[in-house]
C-alpha cells in the first residue's frame, strides 16, 4: 500500500541521512517552523534505504560532485532566507526526476 509520509531536516546542518523506504517519490517541500519538511509517497511494502540530502542557502558553496546533486525544491523561512534541497545520489542511481541514471567521472 503507498501512504505519503514526512521527513523532516533542519537546514543548519547542511548534508542529512534520512532512513525511509525504497523507492520513495518525492513530493513536496515547505518550511514547518526552523525545519523544512519533506513529504514522499512511499510504498509500505518496500524495505529500508538510507538516503541522502543537502540545504543549501542562497549564496552558499556546494561541496558535494554537482552531477551527483538532485535539485528538489526551494523553500523560504520566517526568516526570508531561502533554502534550496538537493538529493545527493549515488552514482549510477536513478534520478525520477529527470528519468535519467548518473554516472560521474568525479573519483572520490
């Protein structure tokens, strides 16, 4: 059975592992409070996966092999800062989003 569930990271750490299911398909992002939320439709039936995201304020540097980074969405605080979520993935990984599987030519 798919039921959309919510992850939640706080932007002032940078890079997250979030553990959920496999397979899961982003949704959506907005600010909850000092944490952007994600909401995923995951299929319950699908064991676990660790994956792994990146927020970005405006201005600032990204440290990850940009070919390795999924642009999800923008959101913005109370503050009027605005931060940009990334799915950092494995190489060879599929991006949904783009229907496309990537490979670096980055070592690392």
């Amino acid at each position: 059975m798919k039921t959309i569930w919510k992850y939640t990271i706080d932007p002032q750490y940078g890079k997250s592992l979030i553990r959920m299911r496999s397979g899961a398909e982003f949704l959506s992002a907005q600010m909850q409070g000092i944490d952007v939320s994600m909401w995923f439709m995951v299929d319950e039936s699908q064991s676990d996966e660790v994956r792994q995201f990146l927020v970005v304020p405006t201005g600032g540097q990204i440290h990850e092999p940009v070919s390795q980074n999924a642009y999800l969405a923008t959101v913005q605080d109370d503050m009027g800062l605005v931060w940009h979520v990334f799915e950092i993935l494995k190489e060879g990984a599929f991006d949904r989003r783009k229907n496309m599987v990537l490979y670096s030519s980055i070592q690392q």
